[in-house]
C-alpha cells in the first residue's frame, strides 16, 4: 500500500469534484493509485512542461487526476483533481 497525501489545491479540487457527481471516479483512481501508481490500465501519462515528472490520470474528458510519486518513501502527492490547464 502507498500511502497518499494531498495538496490543498487537491483538498478544495475534491469539494468540486463531489459538488458535480464525479467524486465515485477519483476515488475509483485513488483506489488505483494507492495499491500501484503504476498501474495499467487506467492508463496514465508522464506530464511535461511545468508538472515535469508527474503523472496523470483522466477522471473525464476534461478532468485529470495530477500525482507525483515518491519511491523511496512509498508515497504519492495527490497535485490536483480538477483540470491541470488553468
């Protein structure tokens, strides 16, 4: 088990994903998330740019689930839960 933490960002992101009905999603993806941020399938992706060396997940089609991973701690920073764009 990985032990997750979050951000507060993520914090107030999941009173907005609860608010529009997408809350069972994250929390499917966290479920994911906190037996193997690696995990295939959901698929994931390997972030660029300013969130280099995070990882992301789709929630829906316009939602991500943004976490980074920490190996040696076996630990996952839950970044965001909303859109990553904005």
């Amino acid at each position: 088990m990985w032990r997750l933490y979050f951000t507060r960002r993520a914090r107030k992101d999941a009173k907005k994903l609860a608010s529009t009905g997408l809350k069972t999603n994250a929390q499917t993806l966290l479920d994911v998330i906190k037996e193997n941020p690696f995990q295939s399938p959901p698929p994931y992706e390997k972030l660029v740019g300013d969130l280099k060396g995070a990882l992301s997940r789709r929630i829906n089609i316009q939602h991500r689930l943004v976490y980074q991973v920490y190996k040696e701690e076996k630990a996952v920073k839950i970044l965001c839960m909303w859109t990553h764009y904005e």
